[in-house]
C-alpha cells in the first residue's frame, strides 16, 4: 500500500491500545458459555422491557438530560439527597467525567494494579500521569497506597471488590487508608459489584461519604441489575463534588431507553435481587469446587472468580475457549471467570477439572 498522508494525534494514544471487551467462544458443537465480562446471565424483566418498548415511542426527543426522574428514583432508593448523585453513560462514563473534573497534566491518579481496565486507559487520555500500586496477594495494598500519595495526587481509585481478583477491602483498613488521604484528594470507591458482597464488614461507601467530603461512591446498573447493554451508571458524592461531575457530562449520555430502565430496574429490584442471590449461591459452589480440584482460589465478593496462571494463562484459556467456553485472560498474569447460570459454570468447571495443570 502507497503511505498516505495522515491526521496527526495526540503522543498519549501511542501509549496503549484501544479497549478490548470479553469476547465470546464458540465450541465445535455449536455451545457457547460467556463468562468473560461479568454480566448478570438473566435477560431483562417483563416489567423492566415494557418501560423500555415504552421509551422506544418517544425517541425522536431527546432525553432527559438532567435525568430527573432516574435521580429522584436512585434518590429515595438509597436514601441520599439528589444533589448528591451524577449519572452517566455507564459508571465507566462515570470515571471519564470523574477525570474529567480533577485530572489534567501534572497531576498523579493513583490505583491498584492490576485492576479495572479502564482506568489506565482513561488516566492516560486525561493527560494526568498513572501511578500504579502493586496488588499484594491479590488485594490492594491500601498501606503501600498510602505512601505513594504526593502533592500532585489530585484522584485514588479504589475498586471494591476488585476486578479482576474479586478481593474486598474491609472497613478498619479502608477507613484508616481514607484518613491519611488529604482533603484536597478525591477517592473513587468503584463498588461496580457492590450487590454480590457477603463479608459484612466490607462496607457499603453510602455509609462512608457523608462523613468525608473527598469521597465519591461509583456503581452501576450493568451487572446485578442486568443493563451493561443499556449503558448506566452513578456516583455517589457531596454535592460539591457531584456537582462538578455533572458539569463534564457529555449532553444526553445517559439515553432515554437507559434511564427508563434503570427506574424500572429499581421498582423491580427485590426480584432482581433474589437473582444476585442465586449469583452468590453458584460463587460459593464453583469456589469450592474448584478448591475441591486442587485449584488455589483467592476469596471473592464479587460474581466472578480469580485464577493466577501465570505463563499458562493464555493456554488455559485456549482450553476454556475450545469448549466454548469464554473466559477473560490476562497473559502472563490468570485469568478471569464470571459466574453465570448453573449449566455455564458446569461447563466451566470441567474444564478446569480437566486441566492437567493446578496454580498451587
Ligand atoms: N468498574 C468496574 C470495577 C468494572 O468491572 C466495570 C465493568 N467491567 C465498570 C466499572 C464499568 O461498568 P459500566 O460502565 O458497565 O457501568
């Protein structure tokens, strides 16, 4: 091919690859077993496709770009005042407006790695500069974390439970990371999988941020509410700091079939979350049936389990995808296995019992 002329782009793009979802598998016989983006494995309820085929009639308008009604339902759900809540196209447009609002060149966000994806991704498009904290024993190491904040620290992610290890970090140790944080520095608790966790004293962040003006709770309606297709989520903040946020939305992201659904999910939400419970029922049966094989497994909260591989990852996953099986590998790190229907984790489990290999 002649070389063409072409745009020029940001240095920073050099720097990292465009996201790449989990993708689905395919086995010779036809069966497929997504377990590679931690999706709720339940199709969309009754109630909650009528509220959507109901928005579909009005979609020459825009929507509502103050997302009134969702606010007001997320609002009395959860007992926070509206003015504390921003919403966004999914809690990863969420985190964009988050960086949005603090993040520029010359300040440092700092995370624990490996985690959510997202982050380095979004950091980097910032301008601001990554600094990345070890994870120890596959947990954040909130002490190591501690230390590594400067002056130029402007924003901390903290991923509770975190993705993809499905670790949580426990009240005591989180409350004290918190006050060594300066005043001036922003926290993201990302509770993406906030509804999965059964260790009561990890806590829930709505019970943390009113006390503490420099943190902002982030979740979403993609995984335990079963709408990653639909594309929202929220943060949680002083008003002070929501505000902000709203400020960096992109107008209209939170689409009008988004935020239809979102209000019914929350009305439909006790049955929701009786499935999250039969989630949480096969994350106990597949951890121990893989611990039962001889697999080292790290405690999870969250619906998908961690298996360090190290060098064999990729192989493993090869043979999880040759049965159709779709797990989300990280090359030279383990893998990521989401927790779906009982016939999906069978599935997964042969695998991984046939497997000659153990992590021990
Ligand atoms: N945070 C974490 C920790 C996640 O794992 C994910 C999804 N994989 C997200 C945020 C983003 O979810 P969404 O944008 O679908 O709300």
């Amino acid at each position: 091919m002649p070389e063409v002329a072409t745009p020029r782009f940001r240095s920073v793009l050099d720097r990292f690859a465009a996201y790449k979802p989990g993708k689905t598998a395919v086995s010779p016989d036809g069966r497929s077993y997504k377990l590679s983006s931690n999706e709720s494995p339940f199709g969309p309820l009754p109630s909650v496709l009528e509220a959507i085929g109901e928005a579909a009639r009005r979609v020459n308008r825009y929507p509502d770009n103050n997302a009134t009604a969702l606010i007001e339902a997320i609002s009395e759900r959860f007992a926070v005042p509206a003015d504390h809540i921003a919403v966004g196209c999914g809690s990863v447009g969420v985190t964009q407006m988050l960086l949005e609002a603090v993040a520029e060149p010359g300040a440092e966000v700092l995370y624990a790695w490996r985690s959510f994806e997202a982050y380095p991704v979004l950091v980097a498009l910032s301008g601001a500069q990554a600094v990345q904290v070890p994870l120890r024993e596959e947990t954040h190491d909130l002490a190591a974390m501690a230390e590594a904040i400067t002056e130029r620290t402007r924003l901390i992610f903290v991923c509770n439970p975190n993705n993809p290890t499905g670790t949580a970090v426990r009240r005591a140790e989180l409350e004290s990371f918190l006050d060594r944080v300066p005043a001036d520095c922003l926290v993201v608790l990302d509770e993406a999988y906030r509804e999965y966790i059964r260790d009561e004293q990890v806590p829930d962040g709505l019970t943390l941020y009113g006390d503490r003006p420099n943190l902002a709770v982030l979740r979403t309606f993609s995984k335990a509410y079963g709408l990653a297709g639909l594309r929202v989520g929220f943060l949680v903040a002083h008003p002070v700091v929501a505000g902000a946020v709203r400020k960096t939305m992109l107008p209209f992201s939170v689409n009008s079939l988004a935020q239809a659904a979102a209000i019914a999910s929350l009305a439909a939400e006790d049955e929701l979350l009786e499935r999250v419970e039969g989630t949480v029922k096969e994350r106990h049966r597949v951890v121990s049936a893989l611990r039962d094989q001889g697999w080292s497994v790290p405690p999870t909260e969250a619906n998908f389990v961690w298996l360090r591989l190290g060098e064999r990852t990729l192989d493993f996953a090869a043979a999880c995808e040759a049965q159709g099986v779709s797990v989300r590998p990280f090359a030279g790190e383990g893998a990521r296995v989401s927790i779906g229907l009982p016939e999906e984790n069978d599935a997964f489990l042969a695998v991984a019992a046939a497997y000659p290999h153990r992590n021990r």
